[in-house]
C-alpha cells in the first residue's frame, strides 16, 4: 500500500521552509516517474501573488535615480521583486507607500489590504537620507511561475518588475530502494519541497497532487470510435526537438551571491537556458561582472547541473 511520510520539516530562514517527504513503495522506475512530473508542477503550476508594477512619485523611467535615496531605481525594482505575500485574491490590488525620511523603507511601510499580508515584513527596499517623502502604489496581482516585466502590459507610470509567483523555490528528489531487499524491485521516492514561506510544503505536494489528478482525469476516455491510424515511415520522418530540461529552472537554483544574482538579471538572463547561451568569456563583458563573479556562475552550474559554459 502506497503510503506518504513526512521525515523533516523545517524552516531554514525568515522565508524558507523545506520538508522532506518519502513516498512509496513503488514499483521499479514509477520513482522516477512520479518525482519528474510532481517536480514540474511544484516549479511552474501552483499559484502564489507579486508586486508585478510600481508607480513612483516624480520618476519616469526604470533608468532614473531619485533624490536623496541611496538606491537607483533598477535596485529598488529588484529589492520590490524579492518581497514575498500571501494571500488570495482574483483581480489585480493596488497598494500604496508614503515614507517620510530619513530612514530605511521596508516592506511593513507598504499599505496592504486585509486579504494580503507579508512573510518578511522587514524585506529591504531602500535608504532615504533626508526628510524627502517617498511615494510609491504597487500593483499586486495573482499568477503563475515567473513572469518578465518586459511582456506586461500595465497602465501608465507603472514601472515592471519581474514577478516571482512560484511559491516553491527548490524542488530536489531521489530514489531509494525500499525495504532491505533490493531484489523485490521495490522503491521509495524521496521528495524535498523548499517554500517561499506563503505556503507549507505539505500544502504545495497536496495542491501539486491535484494538478496532476485533474490533468490525468481528462485523459479517461470512454467510448471512443476506433479510427484507422496511417503508417508513417518513421525511417523518413523528421525527428520532434527536444525540450530542453532545463526549460523552467530559474538561475535563482544556483544561489548565486547579490552580486553576481543581479548582473545576470540586468543582462536579461533570467533561466538556466539563457545562461547557457553565453560563454565565461562573454559574461565578463557585462557590467560590474568581474572573474570572481563569473568563476562563481560556472562552479555553481557545474556542481548542480553537470553543465559548463560555452
């Protein structure tokens, strides 16, 4: 009888809660299987909500520097990406901040709704060094994996950000046999779910579950009328290309330093495809990305992808 435990769970940070699950005993390669398809769905699939636009007093572009901040505006975009919320909501939120300085500006100085809140409300976003009033409305919206700025369409004055949705951040698995008798061709999956801390693993794995149960039921076909099916001449037949699989994973898998994070995405390189267009010597010709950096992304690569640069 299949049968889910629970080994360990944790919560590593302010934001992250990691669980270990074993599911099992299944039948030779179902491990496999199963952990590919939950994983896919655990990364790209479950629901959460961003900041997926700003609205800044007296700022035009993404490109600007404002007065008196520390901060330009490309860093107080990527400090507005990392904020992480909870909640449930249908339609777009607008939010609004006004800070009086000086001081530092966190993510409890932003006005949310009730149905809203917070998982670090100490999230950083930017240093005011004098009595300057900052004014700032968020649009806060619900959907899925990772959405670029660059492909939103948001009323005037908004400034994009590229909106993390995905609540999972980290998927890994592996397979073990079940039991002390290797030769009963049994196994057990082994499932770790890490979260941003706006849901639980536990509730991440049930949601994912149901994913796949409502997929799979659409596949229960009943009285389908036989059709004659032509014969292809497979020896002629041009092969089908191959997704990638590295597809969906983001770079924020490497966990790279700030530094080195932050030169990748203002170089537009957002997934592990992006990256791997690119040689070392190539990413040395971006901005601020010196030898450490780049000697960082490649030993990170090749240590949990197997993969080196061009």
């Amino acid at each position: 009888m299949l049968q889910i435990q629970c080994l360990e769970s944790k919560t590593k940070e302010t934001n992250t809660i990691l669980s270990r699950f074993a599911i099992g005993p299944l039948k030779k390669g179902q491990g496999l299987t199963i952990g590919n398809a939950l994983r896919r769905v655990l990364l790209s699939d479950l629901q959460g909500i961003a900041v997926a636009g700003v609205r800044i007093a007296d700022v035009n572009h993404e490109f600007s520097t404002i007065p008196d901040v520390k901060e330009d505006v490309i860093d107080i975009l990527l400090n507005l990406k990392q904020i992480v919320l909870k909640g449930n909501i249908t339609e777009p939120t607008l939010s609004r901040l006004t800070y009086h300085g000086p001081g530092i500006v966190t993510a409890k100085d932003i006005e949310l709704p009730s149905e809203i809140s917070l998982i670090e409300p100490n999230q950083y976003i930017a240093s005011v060094n004098t009595s300057k009033i900052i004014e700032m409305e968020f649009l806060i919206q619900a959907g899925e994996g990772y959405s670029l700025g660059s492909k939103n369409s948001l009323a005037e004055g908004f400034l994009a950000i590229d909106a993390v949705y995905m609540p999972v951040k980290k998927v890994n698995f592996f397979i073990e046999p079940s039991g002390t008798d290797i030769s009963a061709n049994r196994e057990t999956l082994i499932l770790e779910i890490y979260t941003n801390g706006s849901i639980t693993p536990t509730e991440a794995l049930n949601s994912a579950a149901e994913l796949l149960r409502n997929i799979f039921n659409l596949l229960t076909v009943t009285d389908l009328p036989e059709q004659v099916v032509p014969v292809i001449d497979v020896t002629f037949a041009k092969k089908p290309e191959l997704t990638s699989e590295f597809e969906n994973v983001m770079i924020e898998e490497l966990e790279l330093s700030v530094r080195a994070y932050n030169c990748l995405k203002r170089a537009n390189i957002h997934t592990l495809p992006d990256l791997l267009k690119y040689s070392q010597e190539d990413l040395l010709e971006f901005k601020n990305f010196g030898q450490k950096s780049a000697d960082e992304v490649c030993a990170s690569l090749e240590k949990k992808f197997g993969k080196k640069l061009g």
